[in-house]
C-alpha cells in the first residue's frame, strides 16, 4: 500500500504525498491536493521519509519522472529536485520516477495508473544490439494504449526510435 509522506510533518492536517515503493528502482508517487482551492503541492525526491516527509530516493541516483494525468515526461531528475505541480481542490496526479539508466527505458504506458507495472513484461536493453524490446499486455482489440520510452541518457545523449513492432498474434487481433 502506498503510505503518506507528510502525515508527521509539523502542521500538516491532511497528507498530501503518498509513496508507493514497487522497487528501489521504481516509486509510484501521488501528489493530492486536500484542500478547497487550487494549490501547489510538492515533495522532496530525496531526504529524511520521517523528518522531511521526502520520498527518500537515493541521493546518488539521477530519476526520470513522468506525470500519469497529464501524460508529460519531466525529464532527469537528482538529489536537490522536488516533484512540484498546481492542482485544483481535490485533484491529484500520479507520478512515476524510475531510477534512470545509461540506456532508453521503458518510464510509462497508459493503460494503468502504475504506469507499466501492470503491463510491462520482459523489459530487455541488448547492448550489442543497441536494442530495447518487451511485452506489453494490451486489454482488448481496438483499445489504445501508449508506451513511453525515455531516450534521453544523463550525460545528454539522444537515441532515436528506429522501429517498433507487434508480434503477429497481437497484429492478427488487431493491435497496431
């Protein structure tokens, strides 16, 4: 279950940030605002869980980030950043921060408000190939779906999607 972040920080009344740790890889956080007009809620990436209410990701670490709601990528995220977002009263919005690679990373699909925890299967980087595959379970014929790839790397480097392809059960059922 996903646990608050800020239920014990100092005047807090109701929680606004939840972590939902599926791996130390992979963190689901929800930012909600509880209140009655539109604010800005934030949380820290790293730090203190207890003390600073903060996600507590490792500080060493680069994050790519993506918001489920809006379907926008953050881009690379490090130790001193914040997930930060202006929500009407009583909206939230789901983010997905995933511990990034040297490599092109699978960071979202939009099928499920997990982002791919649901659906992803066999993620594979063959380095030799330069080649990222998988498996995406889609619900049913004529439904849509994305799959979010990051490619862009921590030192700046740019991949480029070559191609992509659906196996030829899932072509023959419809998917494209």
């Amino acid at each position: 279950a996903a646990r608050p972040l800020d239920a014990f920080k100092p005047g807090t009344v109701n929680p606004s940030a939840y972590d939902l740790e599926l791996t130390t890889d992979w963190h689901q956080v929800m930012l909600f605002n509880p209140t009655n007009k539109r604010a800005t809620v934030k949380v820290a990436l790293c730090g203190d869980r207890a003390k600073d209410g903060a996600v507590g990701l490792d500080p060493d670490a680069k994050w790519r980030a993506h918001a489920f709601w809006d379907d926008s990528y953050l881009g690379i995220l490090g130790a001193g950043d914040e997930l930060s977002i202006e929500l009407n009263r009583l909206e939230c919005e789901m983010f997905r921060l995933t511990r990034a690679e040297a490599r092109p990373q699978v960071i979202s699909t939009t099928r499920h408000i997990l982002q791919g925890w649901m659906d992803i299967a066999d993620e594979c980087w063959d380095e030799a190939k330069r080649t990222l595959s998988g498996t995406a379970k889609h619900i049913a014929p004529g439904t849509e779906e994305s799959v979010v790839i990051a490619a862009d790397l921590p030192d700046g480097t740019l991949f480029q999607l070559d191609k992509a392809s659906v196996s030829e059960d899932d072509s023959a059922a419809g998917v494209k």
